[in-house]
C-alpha cells in the first residue's frame, strides 16, 4: 500500500496529469455556461422538442432506454484523458530516469509496475467519476433556472450512476493499458501514437478488408461497452459482457506483455 | 566479511545485431568497511557492473551478491540496506528536493526526521524547498546523495558522486564519504577523477575494457604495478655525480642538468654522503613519487591499445590480496 500511495502521489504530481484535469474542469465551466446561455429564454416544451435534448432538462442527462445522453459527450475524452495521463505518468519516469532511481529503493520489478498500473487505475477512476458529477453538475444552474427535473425518479438516478460508474472503469482500464503500453515502449509519445494508429487507421482497414473479424475490434467492443447495449450489425451480435470480456483479455494480454518486459530488461539511466 | 562479491561478471550488449562486451570476466570482492575505489576510464564498464549489482542489469553469466544475499532474487532485503547513486541524478523535475526525498522515504516507511536529517548532511537545507528543475548538477548530486543516505544505509553505492560539483563540493564529498567510512559503512565510488580518488579510498580496482587490471591498496597498486619512488638531485657537475652514486650501487638515470636516482625516500641520506664524499653539493634534492593517476593511465592505456598488461600487472588482482591478506 506504501508503494501505491507513493506512486498515486508521484502520478498526481506529474504536470501533465494536472494539466488535463484544469482543462477537463475548463471544459465542464464552459459546457455549464453553454447549457445556461443556450436554454435561457426557452420554454420547458421547446427544450424538450430539440432533437438533441437538452442539458437543461435533467432527464436528457442519461437515456437508460437508448443509453444516450449529454453524459455520452464526456465519455469519450474523458477515455482519451486517462489514456493520455496513463502514458505520460509511466512515459514520464522513463523520460526522466526516475525508474532506475525508485528500483534502487524497491526493486521487485512487478511489484513496482503493478503498483503503477494500479495507481494509474485508481486514480482514473476517482478522477473520472469526480469529473461526470462536476460536468453534470455545471448544467444545475440550467436546469434549475431555465429547465425542469421532470420526470427525474430512482430510476432514473440509478441508471445514472451505474453509467457513471461503467465510464469510470472504462477510464481506469485506458490508464492501465496506456501505462502498459509507455512501459513496454518506454515512451509516451509510442504509446499515444499505436493506439491512435490502432483505432484510427489498422481497425478502420479491418472493418473494410475482413468485416467477419469487426467482432473483435476495440472499437466495437467499446462503443458496445459505453453504452451498455447489444451491438447488432448484418454480420453478428455483440452483447455488454462478451464486450467487456474481450477488452479485458486485450487489457490483461498487453498489461502481461509490459510487465515480462519490465521485469527481464536491463534498466538504463534515461531513454 | 565482503559487502560486494562478483564472480566471472560478464555483461554484453546486443544492438543493431553488433554484440558489445561491456565487462569481460569481472571478479571483484569488497570487504566491508572504508572507501573502495572503482576506477576506470569512460566505457571500461564501471556503471555497467554497478547495475548488474543493484540488479539494474542481468548478467550474461557469472555472479554478483550484495551484502551476502545473490542478485537479483535477494535484493530486496540487500537494497534496503544500500543507498545508491546510479549515472546522472535521476529525480522527479516537477517536486522540491525534500518532496523527492519525502516521496522516497515513504517506500521504505521512512519518516520526516531522516529527511532533514539527511538534507543537512549534504548541506541542501536552505534550497530544500525549491523545486528540483532549478537545481545546479552539483545540488542534483547532493540531493541524489541525500537520497542514498536516508536509509542509513550500511552500503553506498555512488557511480561518480563528484560530476558536476565544484571543487569546494568536491571536497565536500570527500570528506563526507570519509567519515561515512569512518562511522563504519562501507562506501563503493566509481570515479575517473584520480585525485578525489586517491586521497580518500582505502582500496581500489582499476577497471580497463570491462577487466579488473589492478586492486588492492593505493600504495599497493602503485608498487606492484611496477613503480617505484625516485630521488631527484642537482649538483654542479651531474656526470662526476653520477660516478659517484653508481659506486655506492644506486641506480642513476642522467636528465637535463639533474640526476634520477631510482631509490626510495630511505637512501636520500646515502645519495647525498656519496654525493658529498665526491665534492658535488647538492643543490636541490626532491622525492618523486608516482601517483595512482599514473598507474592508471599506464594500465587503461595498455588495455585500449589492445595489448594484454604485463603479466605482473595482469595478476595483480591475485598477487596483491595475498602481500595485503
């Protein structure tokens, strides 16, 4: 536990990291201020036909039929923020030469990489969650002064959070696999780039050479696991867990591969 | 008993399909207590072989123990009772010098006190709440040997403690490894500056293309490599002077207006009756002694030339445990 505070206080210390939450916490001030200045002046019948919804009506917030939402909006760069963070922190000690210097203090090398690793995942977690309810909470003034809460039940809460709690994890599992991967390659920059590269470019080329194997791809997977809905295309169906369950085996391979990496190299003072 | 015991260390590197052989055969053992000195020109393997003892490195083959436990599946217990300093300073840029070292301390559960503590020994009290990417190389070096003293450790490793230190902080360190030494650790120092080396170790290795060429004690090292002391005399005729010292048995090499005599500081009295009984008054007489920088330069030179060290120097490591043991 001593290891993982040290590393939960070192990753929190990195500039990085506290650069993306200010911009994260500027983001959610700026959606809040959107949300009021574009609701004021409307009524709560107008809000409510916008195609769209509106962040100033509370139930627009999370759709837990369609599992849409203005929370959805956040999921996706609060994903790329912890993947970012979780790379720059590992990337960040190699940059530096740090690692040598805290293997001179513990040099039980797995037990340093899962501590990292774990760190990284809890922090994205807390993070991520203390993010959603700052983002929903900027659109309070909204809904309070220009909209309603109409409609707001246990249900409705409770969806909520649950889809919260999903994109949190989702968060925490993108840090631990982008310190995996700045680990292995001893890189942030390596680790930004083949992610990118992966989703953008080689599973866009799957998707149009080899439609059988979409199945397999993070992309639908993750989508599937977002929203917590069977995918259903022409050529298969894709429920949450089966979802769930490729993207951690994709995690827990490449998590693997970095720590029998970490643990058999010879360590060099910098990169 | 030997804190560091390295056996037939051999390290090579593989890059770009070129195989580099960084230490070559390596065997070390360093008793416990004083300042032993690992010396050696850039590239002769000296911060290769410190990682392969801190277990930073594997091995090829051979082996490595530290502080009586094997590396790496001992480490953990000999790490806690090692401070080191690996190359450059490595520490986080972004925290002050007493947040790295706090944040180093909590991983051995190491408390505040120690932190002070360990900051005034190296003289970082008063900049110990800047923020380290402000830090000189000299201050980085203090802090990084504040690092390594927290643990109040029975052994330090330092890889070239005096980079970037001024010649006060120079200084400084020595004294500081002397009475580390003193208070009974043991202080292990790689270093190229001969001069920092030899007025503060006790022992030392001379390290060339990853071979040991020499160790033992400093007098040691220099006498088995072959040097010996010499008296240097003027007189106002050297070649009557020279006579005269070959008649009593010594040994004169003529220089530019000055004689050699290849003799320690015990036959100056017999240089200068002899020199007397010939009517040749001396004007200067001085004791030339040979540094450990020149043995060194005369050992790594041998080794980057490619030729194999005489066989005397080659057994040294051997032949002068057993003049010491």
């Amino acid at each position: 536990m001593r290891l993982l505070r040290t590393e939960m206080r070192r990753a929190l210390r990195r500039r990085a990291v506290r650069v993306l939450i200010s911009i994260a916490l500027l983001g959610c001030v700026f959606a809040g201020v959107v949300a009021f200045v574009g609701s004021a002046g409307k009524t709560i019948a107008e809000l409510r036909l916008d195609d769209e919804g509106s962040p100033a009506v509370m139930t627009d917030w999370w759709i837990a039929d369609t599992n849409e939402g203005y929370l959805a909006a956040a999921m996706f760069f609060l994903f790329l923020g912890a993947f970012f963070g979780g790379a720059t922190v590992a990337g960040g000690e190699w940059r530096a030469g740090t690692v040598t210097t805290v293997l001179t203090w513990e040099p039980r090398r797995l037990r340093l990489h899962a501590a990292r690793s774990a760190s990284a995942g809890v922090l994205s977690l807390v993070i991520s969650f203390a993010l959603q309810v700052l983002f929903l909470a900027a659109f309070l003034p909204a809904v309070f002064v220009n909209g309603t809460t109409e409609g707001v039940d246990g249900a409705f809460w409770n969806g909520l959070v649950i889809a919260m709690l999903r994109t949190s994890l989702i968060t925490a599992g993108a840090a631990v696999l982008a310190v995996a991967l700045a680990t292995a390659a001893r890189n942030t920059a390596f680790a930004v780039i083949a992610v990118f590269t992966w989703l953008v470019v080689i599973e866009n080329l799957i998707r149009g050479l080899r439609p059988s194997l979409e199945r397999w791809l993070w992309g639908e997977n993750l989508a599937t696991v977002m929203t917590w809905a069977q995918l259903e295309t022409a050529d298969f169906s894709r429920g949450p867990i089966i979802a769930s369950a490729t993207l951690l085996a994709y995690c827990a391979l490449i998590v693997g591969a970095a720590a029998a990496s970490f643990g058999r190299r010879d360590i060099a003072a910098t990169t | 008993m030997n804190v560091i015991e390295i056996d037939g260390l051999h390290k090579s590197y593989r890059h770009r399909a070129k195989r580099t052989v960084a230490v070559d055969g390596l065997d070390l053992a360093v008793p416990a207590g004083g300042v032993y000195g690992f010396l050696g020109p850039n590239g002769s393997g000296k911060t290769t072989t410190i990682r392969c003892i801190l277990g930073l490195a594997r091995a090829t083959s051979g082996s490595v123990r530290l502080l009586g436990r094997p590396v790496p599946a001992g480490l953990r217990d000999a790490v806690a009772r090692t401070g080191a300093i690996v190359e450059t300073p490595a520490l986080f840029p972004t925290m002050t010098g007493r947040e790295n070292l706090r944040l180093l301390a909590r991983i051995d559960g190491i408390g505040p006190a120690a932190v002070d503590d360990s900051l005034d020994t190296v003289g970082l009290t008063d900049r110990a709440d800047d923020l380290v990417k402000r830090y000189s190389l000299g201050m980085r070096q203090r802090l990084a040997l504040a690092a390594a003293l927290l643990k109040d450790p029975e052994l330090l490793i330092l890889d070239e403690p005096a980079n970037g230190l001024d010649p006060a902080g120079m200084r400084e360190v020595r004294n500081l490894l002397r009475r580390l030494a003193d208070d009974g650790r043991t202080v292990f120092v790689s270093s190229h500056i001969l001069a920092e080396i030899e007025s503060t170790c006790d022992r030392v290795a001379i390290l060339s293309a990853g071979r040991c060429v020499a160790e033992g004690t400093v007098d040691d090292v220099v006498a088995r490599a072959g040097h010996r002391s010499s008296i240097l005399v003027r007189v106002a005729d050297p070649d009557t002077g020279a006579r005269a010292l070959r008649a009593v048995g010594l040994s004169v090499e003529r220089l530019d207006g000055a004689l050699r005599v290849h003799a320690s500081a015990e036959h100056a009295a017999d240089v200068t009756r002899a020199l007397a009984g010939a009517d040749q008054w001396v004007t200067e007489l001085r004791l030339e002694r040979f540094s450990l920088e020149d043995v060194f330069l005369e050992l790594t030179s041998l080794q980057l030339d490619g030729q194999s060290p005489p066989a005397e120097e080659a057994s040294l490591a051997h032949s002068i445990e057993e003049v010491v043991g």
